[in-house]
C-alpha cells in the first residue's frame, strides 16, 4: 500500500470554469481504507486556509497501516501541500516510511518560471534517487491539491472539465468527468453524491492502468464520501470511505 497510489486517490487554471461551491476554511476528514476484503489502514486528511491577508491553503496527509496489512507490510506515510489562494500548487513534502524504505521528497511549483523542482532523497542510504525540473503551467494543481480544486467545480453529470496537474516529474492535462448520481453508505449515514471519474491513470500523469472514481456529496460542501482506486486484478481495488469529518 505505498503512498502514491493513495495520494492519486485524493486528486486532481482555477478561472477557467465556473466556481460556485465554497470551500470552509477549515476541515478535517477521517477514512478507512479497504484493500480487496481487508481493512488496509487510516487516512486523515486535513484542509485550512489562511486570513485574506494573506491568501494561501495549505493539505496535510496521513497514510497508516493496519490489521493485517500492517503485519505484512508497515506503513506511515505523511504529506503537506502549499497553495496559493488559487489552489495553485506552490509546493509539498513528503516523507514516506514503507517497509524497510524510508523516501524523503521535495517539490518547488514556480509560477513565474513555469517549472517544478523535483528532488527525492533515500534516507536510509543518504541518496539523491532523482532529481530534475519539468515544465507546467503557471497555475497547476498538485495531486492532493486537486481534490479540493475539483470540489470547486460546478460539475453536472454528463459535463466535464480539464484541470492541469503534476507530480513533479511530469505535467498533464487531466479529464474530471461527472457521471452520475448514486447514494453512498458511509459510517456518518448515507448521502446523495455525484459519481466522478479522474483521469490520471493510462498514461496521462500515470503509465499504470488503472480506474480513479470519487463520490462527492451533491450539495454545496462537496464533500468527498468515497474515493477508488481500480487496477489491474494483481493489485485489486484500494477505497477509501469517510468515517467523519470535523
């Protein structure tokens, strides 16, 4: 269960089409994660934006293992992401503890250059494993960052929308798809949603195949209730279903 499966599960410039659902200036949202019949470990997502003075938004990720998967393959993940008022990615870190591999990575999003900057580190060897620069726009949303970018999308089933997205090492414009509408039983009850599918996977941002859907609340907050990611049938299905949120 490494991390950046799960970060593209939380995916996905911001004047391009019409905004109409408001994010608050603070969340946090709890989910469980499922691998095939497992519960594979917890995710806690947190969200805040700062004062109109100084207009940025920062996403804070933490991946943990548990039960039976932990056993067989421990993982603590974290990740923090800056963005301008925009949503526009300004840069993130991430520290990946996996096993016995521990990742250390770095990413600078320059606006004015129109580059990113990626550096990740072995921290176990003490290594630069990769290190480059890549081209993006001068507003381009990281994959956590995408998410919330996606949730200001006005959206109907049937319409869809090209968002600019990276991870540091490639830039791609990236399908959103609303589909349909469907209810979705969560811990918190059920809700009315709208189906979207995000394309990332296939050789877009990412070259493995693989199917990215998330379940956003069909109401004004928007909220993601289910996000999943299917592969191919070695890996199977990794979901992701909110248990609360504050």
């Amino acid at each position: 269960m490494p991390l950046k499966p799960l970060l593209v599960l939380l995916v996905c410039a911001p004047l391009c089409y019409p905004q109409t659902s408001s994010l608050p200036p603070k969340e946090t949202l709890y989910y469980t994660i499922d691998w095939r019949l497992f519960t594979a470990g917890k995710a806690k997502l947190e969200f805040t934006s700062s004062p109109a003075s100084k207009p940025e938004a920062q996403i804070s990720l933490h991946l943990e293992s548990a039960g039976f998967v932990s056993k067989l393959f421990k993982v603590e993940d974290d990740y923090t992401s800056t963005m301008s008022a925009g949503l526009c990615a300004q840069s993130s870190h991430m520290t990946a503890h996996e096993g016995n591999r521990q990742r250390e990575t770095r990413i600078t999003f320059d606006s004015e250059t129109k580059k990113a900057s990626y550096l990740e580190r072995d921290q176990v060897k003490n290594s630069v494993v990769l290190q480059q620069d890549t081209d993006i726009p001068a507003c381009v949303h990281d994959v956590a960052g995408g998410l919330y970018f996606i949730r200001t999308l006005n959206l109907e089933p049937g319409q869809s929308a090209q968002v600019p997205v990276s991870d540091g090492k490639k830039s791609a414009m990236a399908k959103v798809e609303a589909q349909q509408r469907e209810d979705v039983k969560t811990p918190e009850g059920t809700f009315k949603t709208i189906r979207y599918e995000v394309y990332l996977f296939n050789g877009v941002l990412y070259k493995r195949p693989a199917h990215l859907n998330m379940w956003l609340t069909d109401d004004r907050r928007k909220l993601p209730v289910q996000i999943r990611v299917r592969m191919q049938f070695t890996i199977g299905t990794i979901n992701l279903l909110l248990e609360k949120h504050e």
